[in-house]
C-alpha cells in the first residue's frame, strides 16, 4: 500500500499568498450615487421608537442601523432603505460599493417617490384586535388599537390594559 506522501505524488498544489488572491467582490469602486433633495444635517433622527404623535415625522427607518429618520434614500435596485448616516459609513470606510441588501451593482440611492407607501422593517406595531401587523400611512391620524412591540415583548403594563408577556 502506498503512503498518501510517496515520492510519485509530490505533485502538490502550489501556494497562493493572500494578495494574489482577488476578492469575491470589488473594494469600494466609487460605484455609488446619491440623488438626494436632503443633506445630512437636514435629516433628524431618533434612535427610539417613535411614538405616535411622532410617527409623521420619524416615519422612516433603516434596516441596517434600526434608526428612524426624518427623510431616507431607497436603492434603485430592489427599493430598499439606506439611511443616509448609513451610506456614508459605507462610502467613508471603503465597505463593498454593492446594494447592502441585494448586493447589485452599481447603487443607486434616491428619495422615496411620494404615492410610495412607508415600508415597514420590523413589527414596532401591532393591531390589538387581530394582532396582524400594523401599516403606518397618510390616511393614519390615530395611534387606537395599536401597542408599541417592544412594550409587548417586554411584558410591561400600559394604563387600562392587561399585562401581556410573551416571553
């Protein structure tokens, strides 16, 4: 029986350093674009959940930091948030210049079109009669019949109503 180190399998596979192996994916390539009618010192931000006589102003919220903002860009390719503190943590520190959802390329960023409806990332509301997720739009005045999630998850008592804890 031969030995897996014979002399006849001296052939091995020659040793790459890691520079000379290319990366999966581009280093920032200068491939974003940002079309914006907000700066960043135009767009307010709270790192809380709004409440609801806030929700017509922090009505929008990243994916990536969880922040909610004033004003937010959407990536041109599958329509997704992008704050702007967040794209400019990608472009600043020379992070892949790829969609961070979709990873196409090159990325687009743009503001919301107005007919667009909020998209909402996480469940931060829930309708109390059908406890299906709750969709924040224009038509909405009124924050009846909605709990705050984390309030629920946390199992913390509101005034007038049960405690639910669904831990």
């Amino acid at each position: 029986m031969g030995s897996c180190c014979s002399k006849k399998d001296a052939t091995a596979p020659e040793i790459q350093s890691v520079d000379a192996i290319e990366p999966s994916f581009p280093v920032h390539n200068g491939r974003i674009e940002v079309l914006s009618s907000f700066t960043m010192n135009e767009v307010k931000v709270s790192k809380m959940t709004p409440k609801c006589t806030q929700n017509d102003i922090f009505k929008y919220e990243c994916p990536i930091c969880m922040y909610f903002f004033t004003a937010i860009l959407v990536s041109n390719c599958c329509r997704n948030y992008v704050c702007h503190y967040c794209i400019e943590e990608i472009k600043s520190n020379r992070i892949d210049a790829a969609c961070p959802h979709c990873r196409s390329r090159p990325l687009l960023l743009t503001d919301p079109h107005p007919e667009d409806s909020v998209r909402v990332y996480s469940e931060r509301y829930i309708n109390i009669d059908d406890k299906k997720p709750y969709e924040v739009d224009d038509n909405t005045k009124s924050c009846s019949g909605i709990r705050n999630m984390k309030t629920d998850y946390l199992g913390i008592q509101t005034e007038g109503e049960e405690r639910v804890n669904m831990l």
